[in-house]
C-alpha cells in the first residue's frame, strides 16, 4: 500500500511539529528547574565560587590585569539593623570584621569583592550600604542584600 505525496507530507508536518513542540517542552522544563536551583542561596553560592576558581569563564570577576596599579582603598560603611556577632564581613576570603555594632566601616581596595557572610545564622539577615567614599560606583549607596544561613556577595568595588 503507497501512500499518495499528499499523506507523506501530512506525516512529515506532523513529525516536525511534533519535535518543535517536545523541543519548547523541553527548553521549559529546563528553565523550571534552573530557576528553581537558583532559587536557594546555597547553591548559588557554590556556583559562584565555582566560576571563582576558574575566572576566565567569567570575565566580570577578573581582578586587576598585570600591567595595572591597584586602585586607592576606599571606605564603605554597612547597616546590620542588630548586633550579629556570628555575622561577618569578608573581602575576598579573609573575614575583615563582624556586627559587633550595628553599623560597621571598613577599608577596601578597588577591585576587591565584599561578601557578608551570614551562614551561621539559619534565618533572614538584611544588610544595607549606608555610606560609600567619593568616586565609589559600587556598591552603590542603599543596595542592599540578604543571608539566610549563606554567603552573599555585595560586589566588587569599582572606582570612578
């Protein structure tokens, strides 16, 4: 039994359709399922110091280039809305200082990465930038960002 040209193109329309259907299906499933991982401050954390060791697969955090100054330190003050004790401040992988005080300042160089490190604590935790040095574009003045029970990365301070 042969089928008329007709019914074979029928038949391939339809396979296309189809493949481009599961195909949309599938893309959608996938973006499901990363936004759902991304989703928890955990895993974000472990991607973002995942891409850390390898830089060169994400040029946004390369550091200073070779042929380059170190940019001045600048001073960047931060609201913790409560002592945390537990709470620290790092720059980089080196612990700068905790919330002994509500609101702390610390001295950065250009270029470095500021992360509040709130793991110890199992429940939200705001933290807000209140004060910057002139010429600082980020962290910008009333960013703000949340722990719970994570790492979180405020930035790297850039330099006009």
């Amino acid at each position: 039994m042969s089928l008329s040209p007709e019914e074979r193109f029928l038949r391939l329309v339809a396979r296309v359709e189809r493949v481009i259907f599961y195909s949309f299906l599938g893309t959608f499933l996938i973006v499901i399922l990363v936004q759902g991982f991304l989703s928890y401050p955990l895993s974000r954390y472990r991607l973002m110091s995942c891409l850390k060791k390898s830089p060169e697969l994400c040029p946004v955090m390369v550091g200073v280039e070779a042929g380059e100054t170190a940019p001045a330190a600048v001073r960047i003050k931060i609201l913790g809305h409560q002592t945390l004790r537990q709470a620290f401040v790092m720059v980089g992988e080196d612990r700068i200082t905790n919330f002994n005080k509500a609101e702390v300042e610390i001295t950065v160089a250009g270029g470095k990465e500021i992360i509040i490190d709130g793991s110890f604590y199992k429940r939200p935790l705001t933290f807000k930038i209140t004060a910057v040095s002139p010429g600082v574009l980020s962290p910008n003045i009333g960013q703000e960002v949340t722990t719970w029970g994570s790492r979180e990365n405020l930035g790297r301070v850039k330099l006009n």
